[in-house]
C-alpha cells in the first residue's frame, strides 16, 4: 500500500531524534517513563516517543478504538508526535493519513509494516510500521510510527522493536487495573470501619459525631461537618472533635450554605485553591475556603432511597492534595452509612414526633401500591354500604355561584352636554382640610359636585348681550327718523339675541353639577382629569347608599333551572370567610351574558336586615349557595357528568 506525500523529509529536529536511537541510556530513560507514567495520554506519548527512536522514526501518532455497531469502529487521537513544527492543518492532515493507514491493519487484527513513500537521495524508502495495543487480548488503540530504511525486511525488523515497546502497553493496563482494585478494597475498608463508628453509637447525634471524627481521621481532613435536612434547610448537627457549638455563628451558617449548595445541585462539590475543583458551582465553598485561609472544600451528599438526607463537608490544609479516586471512595462510604444514620435519627426522637411520622407513614400505605386486593375488598365493601343507605339518604342540594355586593336603586349623575371639566366640588378631611372629592365621601342633596368649563359661553352671552343692546339702540334711532319697518327688523335682531343669551345663561347654570340625593360617592375620581372633555350622557359620579346592600349572583346557565324566586342562600364574602349570612332570591334577570366561554345569568337576592354588616362595601365578593330541595347523594355526585356524557354523545 503506497501513500506517497504523507510525510515530509525528516528535519533537522528529527535527525537529532534518530541519533538518540543509539544510546541504550537514552531508551532505559523512556521506559523508565513509561513504567511511571500517572495517565492514558502521558503514557501514550512517551509510548510512541520510544517506538520512534527504537526505529529511528521521524513521525508517530496514538489512537484509541472506539467500537461501534456490528463491526464498525473510530478512531480518537490521543497523541502525536511531529517535532517540525507544523501547522494545525498540516498535523491534522497527517492523522487523517494516519487514520486510513491503521485501519486495515485493525480491520485484519495484525502488525504491519506499510510502504507509503519512494526512495529518497540515500536510497531508503518510507514506511509506516504499526502495532496494535492490547488490554486483556482485546485491541483498545494503535500505535503507527513513520521511518525509512532500506527495503521491506529491514521494515519487518524494525517492527519486532516497536512490538517489544509495544508490550508495556499491556503492563500499563494492569497496573491501573491492580490500582483500582486497590482503591476498592481501601473504600470497602474505610465504609467497614466507618460503619462499626456509628453502629456502635448511641444515639443519632453521638453517631454522626462519630463518623465526622473517623472521616477526619482516615481522609486527613482538618475539620469534618455533618448537616441533615429538616424541611427545606440543612442545619448543622456535628462538627469533628467538637462536641458542643453555637448554630448561629458565622462559621455554621457558612458550613449550612456551602452544604446547601450540595443539596441544590444533588452531585459532589469539590473546590480545591490549586486547580482540582468540580465543575459544578463552588461559590459557597470558596467563599468558606477564604475564610479559612484557602483550605480545600469537599462536599458529599448523603442518600437514602435516593433521596438527599442530609451532606458531610471535609476541608483540607492547601498543601493537602485529595485524590480523585479517594475522593470517590468517600463519596461512596458516606452513602452506604447514610441509610443507617436515617435509621438512627428517625428513631432517635420525641415520641409525639414519632407518632405524626407514623400517622403520615400509614396514610402513604393507605394509598400506596402494597396489599391491593385487601383494598380492592375494603373499596368494594365501602361501596356496597354506600349503595344500601344511599336510597335513604337526600341531603340538601345546593347551587354554588361567586357573588359580589351591589348597591340598591344607585343613581347615575351624567354630563349634561359636551364640556370640558373645570372645577370638582370639595369636602373638608376629619381634620378640617378643604379637598376635592373622592368615592368614598359622603354628599347630601344639592351639593356641587362637578363644574363643567363655562368661559368659552360667558364670552358668547357676553357678546349676545351687547348685540341685543346694539339693536335696541337701533331700533330707537329708527323710531325717532319714523323708519317702521327698519325698526321692527332691528327689534327682532334684538330679540334673537336675547333668546341666545338666555339659552347660554341656561347652560352655564347647568353646568354646575349638583348631588341629586344624599349618600356617598360609590364611582367618580375625577382629581386628575381637569381639563378633560366630556359627551352628554357620560357617567361622572355614582351615587347611593353603601349599606343598603344586595347580594348579585352569577350563576352559570347550567344551573338556572334550578334557580327560583323566593329560595333562601347563605353567602360569606373572600374578605371575612368564616361570616356565613343569610339571603332570599327575590329577581332574576333572564338575559344571559357571555363570560369565560359561557353564559351567566344574574340573580339578586335580599339579606337579612338583622345579619347586615357595617363592614361590607358595594363590589365586595365571595361565594354563595342556593338551597335547591333535597336530592338523592348518588345524583349530586354524577349528575354533572352524566350531562356532560349526554350532551357529548348526542352531538
């Protein structure tokens, strides 16, 4: 397979490279390397470094197989090695070529060592020499180096050294697994011994103040905090060698913030000064990490049935670096003891506390999924009872319909013609201080309560007037040169404006709006718009009597058959619920209006005169219910939906 054009001729960089090949020191140094290397990449590149000059390579490049569906797999860079500074294009274009070089040799499970380049000036050829890597006799990634040599035999030679490297792949792979396994078995032993530390508490507070004092011990931890929930809140309950403390200083409050920051985001908060934190929000840890002089914060919640019951915070000095995977270790500890610390806390209470937990505890199971057809029978029991007596029991049926108060016989006070507002009549305060009127003030007949602009009809009587006067003197003039007819033309003149100047005069005495009756202002706030134009006919004020109340019912037209004069209903207003009074239907209007998708039709009803309330006010509402008759239980449960079944399957 030739791929003429992958590479480039090796620089000045990668001779220096194939002349380390020589030096045996130079190779012990990199498996050195590679037998101490912490992770997947690091190991990969010094992998690929030493295959390189074992070959005298002047290219190479990792990649980790990711399987895919049926036999189809990709190929995910992890490392390349290309010391002659090359563009990002150039490097990308090279895996690329790398990638279709690789994959037949993954495809058919083999080595290979792949011609992809001619003879340059020294006669040697290029070749693409590449090993597959092996975890467990499984291929996990490929290691492909490019170099020249002479011919395809010295190639194949070259390869056996790249497979001799390739071997500590495999080393690698056990190692981390021998690391693994150790780190479990330390977890399993830290929840053992943590678990005898709070199994052999008594109580749930000496337990929790045993497991913050092992924790601190085994993780290193200056100080170990354990908060449980209580309602939304998470409360300090231990703290790590302290056994009394007080919960409103700052510190608690900060550790009950930080421990909150835990519950909201339901995963571990770790926020290390160096770099290590998680990626999740840290703004409380940190806030406490600064407060203690940069320590490390971690957070770990403690789970019961999936469900957050409480969180333990560890801090730690700077210096101190916590580990991922004890971290982990820890995490996973504390979760295994949580269900035995719920234990303890639930038991661990006042007897009245247990008894409500109780209660709560056998309504769930009530109504739970457990013990079905026990409470299939007990259902089907209460229901054949329910059938026998429900024949000999009628209770009251009501009609229930939202209600507000509305004033008897209000009247109406309207602009006499088109105006513009001038003055609003004033009222004196308790405390004797002239102000305009507001709803709300009481008026007592004839007194002014609006004024409607008149300068623009003084201006015109004025003018009218000294017309008239112009045509009286007229007149006389041609009374005196005995001008009949010019004096009786002049005498009309004079009468018409006359007549104009009384129907001005007339205007503007109606321009003064008075009460027409004594009671309260119940609509009209005029105070800011002075100036502002009024038609004939526009309502300005609303005057009536606020405690000669009626009750105004909205009652939904599916119900209206059952509406009747004469019915009597109790009422209780949004304002005063626990007031329940008494009323009479006495008219009902049989037009119908339109609100929220369907008709209601207004129904009026008297209050008893001896439940009156000085405390009510028009517009005030609530909700109230009409006696009907007596009806069968069974119909006023279903007879809703047995309309709505009928009117649905009928249409």
């Amino acid at each position: 397979m030739v791929a003429s054009g992958i590479v480039e001729e090796p620089s000045s960089q990668e001779t220096s490279v194939q002349a380390q090949s020589t030096g045996g020191g130079a190779r012990s140094q990199l498996v050195q390397k590679l037998l101490d290397a912490s992770s997947l990449p690091q190991f990969m590149n010094d992998l690929l470094t030493t295959q390189a000059i074992t070959v005298a390579g002047t290219e190479a490049a990792g990649f980790l197989i990711e399987q895919g569906g049926e036999s189809a797999f990709s190929l995910r860079p992890i490392a390349h090695i290309r010391p002659d500074g090359s563009t990002a294009e150039t490097r990308t274009a090279a895996l690329n070529a790398f990638q279709e070089l690789v994959r037949p040799c993954i495809q058919q499970g083999k080595d290979g060592a792949i011609e992809v380049g001619g003879p340059n000036d020294a006669a040697e050829m290029q070749f693409c020499l590449v090993t597959l890597l092996r975890a467990d006799a499984n291929v996990v990634a490929v290691s492909a180096v490019i170099t020249r040599c002479m011919n395809l035999e010295r190639a194949k030679q070259r390869l056996v050294s790249m497979q001799l490297v390739a071997g500590y792949f495999e080393l690698f792979t056990l190692r981390r697994v021998a690391e693994q396994s150790k780190t479990v078995a330390e977890t399993h032993q830290h929840a053992m011994q943590l678990s005898t530390a709070v199994a052999t508490a008594e109580g749930f507070e000496s337990a929790a103040m045993n497991l913050c004092n092992e924790l601190a011990t085994r993780a290193g931890a200056t100080r170990v905090s354990m908060g449980w929930m209580k309602g939304r809140n998470i409360r300090v309950r231990a703290l790590s060698h302290t056994e009394e403390f007080d919960k409103k200083q700052e510190l608690i409050v900060l550790l009950e913030k930080v421990m909150e920051e835990c519950y909201d985001q339901d995963q571990v908060v770790q926020y290390d000064p160096n770099g290590q934190s998680t990626d999740n929000v840290t703004r409380n840890a940190q806030a406490l990490s600064r407060k203690e002089g940069g320590h490390g914060v971690l957070s770990l919640p403690l789970r019961r049935r999936e469900e957050i019951v409480g969180v333990v915070t560890l801090e730690f000095l700077a210096s101190h670096q916590l580990n991922p995977n004890v971290s982990r270790g820890l995490a996973v500890a504390v979760e295994l003891l949580a269900p035995q610390l719920y234990d303890r806390h639930q038991n661990d209470r006042w007897l009245i506390t247990k008894t409500a937990v109780s209660t709560k505890e056998t309504a769930k199971m009530l109504i739970g999924p457990k013990h079905t057809l026990g409470k299939i029978i007990g259902v089907l029991v209460a229901a054949g009872l329910f059938i026998l007596v429900q024949g000999f029991w009628m209770p009251m049926y009501h009609v229930s319909a939202p209600f507000q108060f509305a004033a008897i016989e209000p009247q109406t006070v309207s602009a006499p013609y088109d105006g513009y507002i001038g003055k609003i009549g004033r009222t004196e305060d308790e405390n004797h201080v002239s102000r305009k009127l507001k709803p709300g003030d009481r008026v007592k007949a004839g007194d002014v309560l609006l004024e409607l602009d008149t300068m623009d009809m003084k201006t015109k009587r004025a003018e009218a007037q000294a017309e008239m006067q112009s045509q009286l003197k007229e007149a006389e003039k041609d009374r005196g040169d005995h001008k009949p007819a010019e004096m009786q033309i002049a005498l009309d003149k004079a009468r018409q404006a006359e007549a104009q100047m009384q129907y001005l005069q007339s205007q503007i005495d109606r321009a003064i709006i008075r009460a027409p009756r004594d009671g309260q202002i119940l609509k009209g706030d005029l105070e800011d718009k002075l100036g502002a134009p009024v038609k004939t006919g526009d309502p300005l004020f609303e005057i009536g009597a606020p405690e000669n109340l009626r009750v105004e019912l909205s009652v939904s037209d599916r119900d209206m058959l059952d509406i009747k004069p004469n019915q009597t209903g109790r009422f209780a207003t949004n304002a005063l619920p626990d007031g329940k009074y008494d009323f009479t239907v006495d008219r009902i209007i049989p037009l119908g209006e339109p609100k929220e998708g369907g008709n209601v039709f207004k129904v009026y009803g008297t209050i008893n005169a001896s439940q009156v309330s000085e405390s009510w006010r028009p517009g005030m509402a609530g909700e109230a219910r009409v006696n009907v008759e007596r009806r069968r239980i069974i119909w006023i449960w279903t007879h809703r939906l047995v309309d709505f079944l009928k009117l649905k399957l009928w249409m």
